[in-house]
C-alpha cells in the first residue's frame, strides 16, 4: 500500500488553534471492523483485508516509515487520518498499532471520565476518528439514508465522504467532528453575520464579574423539558388518542420570541423582582437551599454546589411556568437561605440574518422531504445542534475564553439564548394543557397526547396565534412553531415517558426509547393486533436494546399460543435466546 506523494499533493494544515504543527496528509484511508474483529484497510483505492492485528500493525506501520521518509520539513508533524467504524470497540487496541495513540482515552476511563463515544484517537504519526459519529448513523443506515445502494462497507464510508466534500467541506480537517457539528458549519457559513450581531451576543454581563459566574449558572441549570405520563392510564390499552407535535419547537422560539436578552447582562437588587415580574422583563434567578424542595416540579432540577446547597435557576418564563402549575415562589419563600437576581438592560429579537436563516432553511428541509432527498438530513441535523451547542457545558475559567468562544463561526446561540428559548418551549406546552383541562395521556418536550373531545379546535386556535407571532416577526408564509397533527390513534399504551406503543392504519408502531426500530418490528413479525395489544396490556415482554417489561411470559388468547425469541445484540454478534 502506498501513500500519495506529497510533492503533488501538499497537506492539508490543521484547523486548530492547538494544533499549528499539524498537518494532513490527503490520502483517503478507511479501516472497516466487524464484531469479531476482522478488518478492511482501505488507502487511495487499494484494499488489505484479515484477521490478525499483527498483520495490520505492520501494514500501518509501514505507511508511518513511509510518512517520515517524504517528510522534509521536520517542523511539522504529519498524520495519517484513518477513518475507523467501530471505534468504540476498537480504540483499546489502538496502542498496539502505535505507541501513545489511547493514553488519554485509558485515563479517563480509570478516572471514571470516559465518554460513551470515542471521537477520536491520535498520536503524531495518526488520527483514528469515529465514522459513525461523522455520518451520524451506523454505516448500513447511512447507505440507506442517502440510497447509495452499496453492499461494500468501504464503498459506504467513501462515498459519504465523498459526498460530504462535494457539499462544501473542502478537506479533511473540517470532517473531523461529528455530521451534526460538521452540518453547523455549514448554516452558520450561509448566514451572513457581522462582527456587530456576534458582538450583541458576547456574554457581555460577565464583565463585572457577579459571584458566581453566568457561565457555570448555565452549566448546572435543567436542561429538562416537560415529560409527563398520566399515572391513570400507564399500562392500559385507550382508545382515540389525539397527538400533536410543534414544528421546530426551540428553533421557531428563535425566531418568533421578542424578549431574549440581547444586552448587558447585570447582578440587581432583589426588591427590583416585583417590578420585572410585572414588567414581563428578562431576568434571572438563583435561589438557594439547603436541602432540595419536594413542591419543585421535575423539570425544573437544582444542582448541589460547592458548598453543600442546592441551587435552583429560574428564569422568566420558569417562572411563568410554575404560575401556570400554580405554584408560586413567595408560598415557598421559607424554603429560601438566600437568592441572587440578574437582569438585563436590553431585550428583543435574535439577529434578523439569524431568524431568516432558520426559516429558509426549515423550507428547504419540508420539500426536500417531501421529495424523499437525502440532504434533508444535514438540516435536520443544523436544526437540533443550533439550541443543543447552545446548552453544552464549557466549563469556562474566564471572560476572555467566553468571549473568545461565542466569536467562532457556529457558536451564535449562548447557554443564555438556548435556555431562554427551551424555558419558553416549556410554558408552551403547559399553556396547552392548560387549555386541554389537563386532559392528557402524556407530554414530551415538544408533543402532547390527549384524549380532550375539542382537541383540533384547541390546537387550530393556538395555531391561528403563532401566525400572527410569526407575522409580526417578520415571516408571514411559514409553518415552523406551528401544532402539526401526527395522528388519531385507534389504540394506544404508555408506559412511561418516551415508551409507548399505538395502532395507525391498522399497524402498530413502537416508540421505545433506545430499542432498536428493527428490534421491535422483528419481534412482533406477523402477529395479529388484538394479540400484541393483549400481551403489552398483560404480559411481561423484553424487546432488544430496550426492556419494555422485565422478562417474556408465554401466552395462550383467543386460540394463539404466543412464543416469541429474545435477541441479545452482544460484540461478538446476534446471540438467539430461547424466551
């Protein structure tokens, strides 16, 4: 296997500010590994494929002594980017090809750091980075997502690779990170911000430096959204569910939301509370207790800090939210050792480039759906990191770093914007089970299910208001914000948040947080529904990568005597237990 010469072929430099010594060289090398650990080298359109790590040691140390005998500028150090599937089980073994490569990894995992996904594992001779995490799906999946219809593996990894060049990543450096990172580059290259608009965004109010830092605030604050079950109902087949979901629940608030705080951001009295509640202006409240408060409810979570108390971070529209549950913090001001109160001195619309943005692109994303186009992924992935990047702790030890950080090209959103906008997200949805009676079966961050006889003309009247929220945004045509109708369910069971099964068109659908889609389909093949529906409501089922219920039970209904196979999806395959 040879490597390209760099005479004709000069590497690419690093993108990152730690990286200024590190160059790339643009060999396409990808390294395929099964369960059982048989492998496929894959460099510049030449294949080695076996079962020995030895033998792939040495073909990987033979491309290093290439690499360091066309090195001429001794200066720089020059990876090979190998992009690995499976990584996740593979990294252990990545020492062995090359001295240094999972040191740091190992670390972490005997310090009880580590990660459950492995980005990436380097050295300065090579950088193993994780597919999976760069196509964001598992290989067999990408294939079908963008109707490569390949069998090859290898050929699955090149051609998303390929792809994702030809979509505007020029080289390989800016593949480095996830398909969801590497997408957010791409809106945020589109978007046409000035220094100015990045500027309004700065976390400005850190400046004067408050006792305990907005930054680590954000880290520690619910990140929670509203998920509720109705205890009455867990367990039973109902029926005539009505369910709802908004359309870009956090991403419309972006848009259509008039009170973010744009402004300096700064500590004030607490006899000024009062006066924002009533003046609906932005603020922020830390209260502290010692212990946790039982009236709090789940979403929103304190943090225990350094010092032993608990603290609980509302903010405007938490407590709008707990008005509308009819809980109020002066009932519980007993409860209180202390509190801090922040506002800020300018409040309004996100940047309009920004909003306008987020609008097209949800167009975009509706007709290429509609059209079946693969490409309707990237933005669907743009769209769920723009809040979600926002969130992500930082771990900041200064006001430099902050500012620093919130003028890189995808880090628009702050921890303040995205909580802002997913707190608002939360009173949305308590506003409509206001208007539903608490007529619901459940909640989950963006959707409700209920069973209210007026529910469309609830949710049509809601509808009719967000137009106009959106109109007077500045975006008349659009359905982003909106209550979109999912369904009318014949029969359906909950059996807790994010696990419950439906009849729709006279098939059943699943939605079993983490089992797998295949799983769940395999495991209920060709069984009549008044039988599956019999056993969810009676029986102890197990369903792969998602326990439904503890353990299978074998039944006899209406003339059938049920008996299913549980699959155990372990690292060295499918392993078939009798159930």
């Amino acid at each position: 296997m040879e490597l390209l010469r760099t005479t004709n072929n000069k590497p690419w430099g690093s993108r990152n500010k730690n990286e200024k010594n590190v160059e790339f060289l643009r060999d396409l090398c990808l390294l395929d590994i099964d369960d059982n650990m048989n492998w496929t080298l894959f460099l510049n359109d030449e294949a080695e494929k076996g079962s020995s790590l030895t033998k792939l040691r040495k073909l990987i140390q033979d491309l290093i002594k290439q690499k360091e005998q066309r090195r001429r500028n001794k200066t720089k150090q020059r990876r090979l980017v190998i992009w690995t599937s499976r990584l996740n089980l593979f990294y252990v073994y990545c020492q062995f090809l090359d001295k240094g490569l999972n040191a740091d990894i190992i670390n972490k995992f005997r310090e009880g750091r580590y990660e459950e996904q492995v980005m990436d594992v380097c050295n300065q001779n090579l950088e193993f980075r994780n597919f999976e995490l760069i196509g964001g799906e598992m290989i067999e999946d990408i294939n079908n997502t963008y109707s490569f219809g390949l069998t090859n593996r290898i050929g699955i990894m090149k051609a998303f690779i390929e792809m994702r060049q030809k979509q505007g990543l020029k080289d390989w450096t800016q593949l480095r990170y996830t398909f969801a990172n590497n997408s957010l580059k791409l809106f945020y290259r589109e978007a046409g911000f000035s220094e100015q608009t990045k500027s309004r965004m700065r976390y400005e109010g850190l400046k004067r430096k408050p006792s305990l830092p907005l930054s680590q605030i954000y880290d520690q604050a619910s990140k929670a959204g509203v998920l509720l079950a109705n205890r009455n109902t867990i367990g039973k087949v109902i029926e005539n569910v009505y369910a709802e979901d908004i359309n870009e629940a956090y991403n419309s608030q972006f848009v259509r939301c008039d009170d973010f705080p744009i402004g300096k951001i700064y500590k004030t009295e607490l006899n000024q509370f009062a006066a924002l509640v009533k003046a609906n202006k932005w603020f922020l409240l830390v209260m502290v207790s010692e212990y946790e408060i039982e009236k709090m409810p789940p979403w929103i979570k304190p943090y225990k800090f350094d010092d032993g108390n608990y603290y609980y971070i509302i903010e405007q529209y938490d407590y709008i939210g707990l008005t509308k549950i009819g809980l109020k913090i002066t009932t519980i001001d007993k409860e209180w050792k202390k509190y801090k109160l922040y506002t800020c001195d300018e409040v309004g619309y996100l940047d309009w480039f920004f909003r306008k943005r987020i609008v097209k692109r949800y167009g975009q994303r509706r007709y290429l759906k509609k059209l079946g186009d693969p490409r309707e992924k990237i933005i669907k992935a743009q769209f769920k990191f723009l809040y979600g990047k926002g969130l992500q702790k930082r771990n900041f030890s200064s006001n430099r770093e902050i500012d620093e950080y919130y003028h890189q090209d995808n880090s628009y959103v702050n921890q303040i914007i995205a909580y802002h906008a997913m707190a608002k997200n939360r009173v949305e949805i308590l506003e409509m089970l206001n208007r539903l009676d608490w007529n619901y079966v459940s909640c989950d961050t963006d959707g409700i299910k209920t069973q209210h006889p007026n529910a469309a003309a609830i949710f049509a009247q809601r509808n009719n208001e967000i137009r106009e929220e959106n109109a007077k945004a500045g975006f008349i045509n659009t359905e982003i914000g909106l209550w979109k109708h999912e369904g009318l369910y014949p029969r359906f069971i909950q059996f807790g948040n994010k696990v419950y099964a439906y009849e729709d068109g006279g098939k059943l659908v699943c939605k079993f947080a983490g089992c797998l889609k295949s799983a769940w389909k395999e495991y209920f093949k060709g069984d009549d529904l008044e039988v599956v529906f019999y056993l969810l409501e009676n029986c102890d089922i197990a369903i792969p990568k998602g326990i439904v219920k503890r353990s299978l039970q074998l039944n006899e209904h209406k003339g059938f005597y049920v008996k299913k196979e549980i699959y155990s999806y372990g690292i060295n395959g499918v392993d078939k237990l009798e159930g």
